[in-house]
C-alpha cells in the first residue's frame, strides 16, 4: 500500500495515495471507483522518478462529503484537483492522468489552468471540446423522448439508484465493473440495457463467478469496504450536473489544449466512441488536442483500462511520462 495523507485542497478535505518523489503526477479516478483504480499504475510511475499521487474524489472513499447535488459540480471538483496540487506540489507543474470521469475532470483542470496543469494523460473518454449543448439535452433526445433506457438516465434523479446500491454495494460493483468489461459478450451487453425507461439498471445483468481475474476477490472487497462507508450520493451526483457544468464552462470556450498528451482506450469501452456517436475518436480528439503525442487503442479491452490490461497502460504511459522531464516539468 502508499502512503495515506489527508490534505486540504481549499473547498474539501481529500485523501491522496502517494508514492515515490518527482515531480508530481495528480490521479484522477471515474465511476465507481476510487484512488484504488490506479494501484497497478504507482509503483511504476514512481519508480520512474515521479511522485504518483492519486486522490479520492470528493464524496469517495477517505475524501469529505457533502450532501448537496450543485457540490460535486465541474467547478468544484476542478477547484479540488487544483487545491491538490497547490498542496502536494506547490509552484511547480503537475501532469494529470485520468480514466473515465477522471478524464473530463482531467480535460477542464487542464484547459482552466494551463499554466498548473503543463500536460496530461487520459483513458476511455476522448476530448470533444467545450460543450456545446448540455449532455442532459442529448440523453433526452436519444434516450428518453424514446422510452429507452440509459444508465445517467436510471442515475438522474437523487436517491433512486442509491435506495438499490447503498443497500448492497458488493451486487452493484460485480455486476457494474463486470457489464462495462472486455470480458462480457454482446448478448449480455444488449439483455443488460436494451430496455424501456421504467427499468433498473441491474435488471438483466450478469454476475459472473468466478469473476474474471483482473478484478480479485481482494480487489471487489476493497471497493465495498469504501462503498459501505462513502454510500453513492457523492458519486452518483457527477451524473447530475451535466446543465450545471454546460453553464459554467461556456466561459471557456475559445480556449484549446495544447498541452502535451497521451490516450489509451480499449476498443471495447462503449465511452471510448461515446456510445457509437463516433466513427473515429482519435481523430476526434486530435482536432481538439492538436498535441496529442500519442494514442493507443487495446484490442478486446473494454472501459476499465488501467484495472484490465495494467501491463499495456504502464509500458506505454511510464515511457512517455519520462519524455516530459526536462520538457514541460
């Protein structure tokens, strides 16, 4: 295990995983994790001469809580990845890496602080700009209008997915991790989510077991253990934000990002072509990151990139980390 710290990151009290002394380089993590996701990536990273630190996310794990929606807004959750910062690694640039909601966050502290933030690497969720419509629009017009069922949907309205999986994380998890994974079929992919509106998400889903060994037993009672004492408002809450988060970065607009960076995906991650939206994402993304440096998608990998293929990630994000030095750290 890293080390532990408590910091205060200006709005909210974080825990921070840390390992390793370097220039730093801040972990962002997505849904439903925690700084746990990044344990096959630390050692690594600090081992190549960085500090590896990856923070729990407000309303996860060690880090505060707070019982409002509009708290775990864009703005603030940027506001603690640049407290973070300021605290582990004051005056000096950091480099960002994050997967799935860590991506976005990742993209929006990158583009508000450029001269914090001098790159940064992401997996699962490319760049697509600032947005020009709120995502809540989007999900109703292709989902909702058409009584279909999306998961954001399912996770919309303040305590009803929570009634399901605070109650019993460990089905959630298994059942979640396992749906998103390059191990599952695409039947089960389809019994799981091509349903009406009225549905739950976990009706339809597979519970394998075993479990596929990327995940172990150990592993899926870390992530309850940290569930059974966070509870999923926190978490959840990012989902209700899209209009909140559509509003406050507008004022953004006409900025790029033109820091140094890095993507990995796999190529069976539905976030990876924001669920078949995009024929090339890649390309996409270098249209909004136009120094992009490297790119690399895994072959039967699904959304959980860093957890399922370890090896990969680190032989290819450890080398181009050490590119920076002397560079833009």
């Amino acid at each position: 295990m890293p080390d532990f710290k408590m910091i205060d990151a200006g709005n909210a009290r974080l825990r921070v995983a840390v390992e390793g002394d370097g220039p730093l380089v801040l972990m962002v993590h997505g849904f439903p994790e925690s700084w746990y996701s990044w344990r096959h990536q630390m050692r690594p990273i600090a081992e190549a001469g960085f500090t590896a630190a990856a923070i729990d996310v407000r309303g996860y794990g060690g880090s505060q809580k707070f019982g409002e929606v509009a708290d775990y807004s864009m703005e603030n959750i940027v506001a603690d990845v640049r407290g973070a910062a300021d605290a582990l690694s004051p005056g000096k640039p950091v480099v960002l890496l994050g997967h799935d909601w860590g991506a976005p966050i990742v993209y929006n502290s990158a583009l508000i602080h450029p001269d914090r933030f001098t790159a940064f690497a992401t997996l699962s969720v490319v760049y697509t700009g600032v947005p020009t419509r709120s995502f809540d629009d989007i999900i109703k017009e292709r989902f909702d209008d058409k009584n279909l069922f999306f998961y954001q949907s399912y996770f919309r309205e303040p305590g009803r997915a929570e009634a399901v999986f605070d109650p019993n994380p460990r089905d959630f998890l298994r059942k979640f991790f396992y749906i998103a994974s390059g191990d599952v079929d695409l039947s089960k992919i389809q019994t799981a989510f091509l349903k009406d509106s009225s549905a739950a998400l976990l009706d339809g889903m597979p519970d394998p077991d075993p479990f596929p060994a990327w995940l172990t037993e150990a592993d899926i009672n870390y992530y309850v253990h940290e569930f059974e004492g966070s509870g999923f408002f926190g978490p959840l809450s990012r989902y209700r934000n899209h209009t909140r988060d559509f509003h406050y970065l507008q004022q953004f607009k006409d900025r790029r990002l033109t820091q140094p960076a890095f993507f990995m995906a796999g190529n069976k991650d539905g976030a990876f072509n924001g669920f078949g939206a995009m024929e090339d994402p890649i390309a996409v993304m270098r249209g909004f990151v136009p120094n992009l440096e490297a790119a690399h998608v895994l072959e039967g990998c699904g959304h959980w990139t860093q957890q399922e293929r370890p090896a990969e990630v680190n032989e290819h994000l450890v080398p181009w980390l050490g590119t920076l030095k002397g560079r833009v750290i």
